[in-house]
C-alpha cells in the first residue's frame, strides 16, 4: 500500500473509528448505530484523495493499493 500525504485530523479518525466498533449494533426498532461508509464518505468530499483511496484507521492517511 501506497500512502497519499492526505490525513485527517484526530479527531475525525477517532471519529470514523468510534463508527466502525458501533456498526454492528443495534437501536431497538432495529436501526444501526455506527456507519462507517457515510462518515468516510463524508471524509472524501473534504480531502478528495485519489480515486481508489482507502482509509488507515492506524494512522488517518488515505492509502492507495
């Protein structure tokens, strides 16, 4: 993997992390709790890294394959 320089801030990695450990749970009534897509999304419309980047929770960098 090849990094791209582009990283978010802490608080937003911490963000996206929280989201990625609640995503498989449940609300009663049966909505979910995390959703890690969308607030990662949300990170792509900010940063536009590359097409084809992915997120490294480790670190916040977008990452190219």
């Amino acid at each position: 993997m090849q990094g791209t320089g582009i990283f978010i801030t802490e608080e937003e990695r911490k963000g996206v992390e929280i989201e990625y450990q609640c995503s498989g749970m449940f609300l009663s009534g049966g909505m979910r709790m995390g959703n890690p897509e969308e607030a990662v999304a949300k990170l792509v419309d900010k940063y536009k890294p590359p097409q084809g980047s992915g997120l490294n929770l480790k670190t916040g960098e977008f990452m190219l394959p």
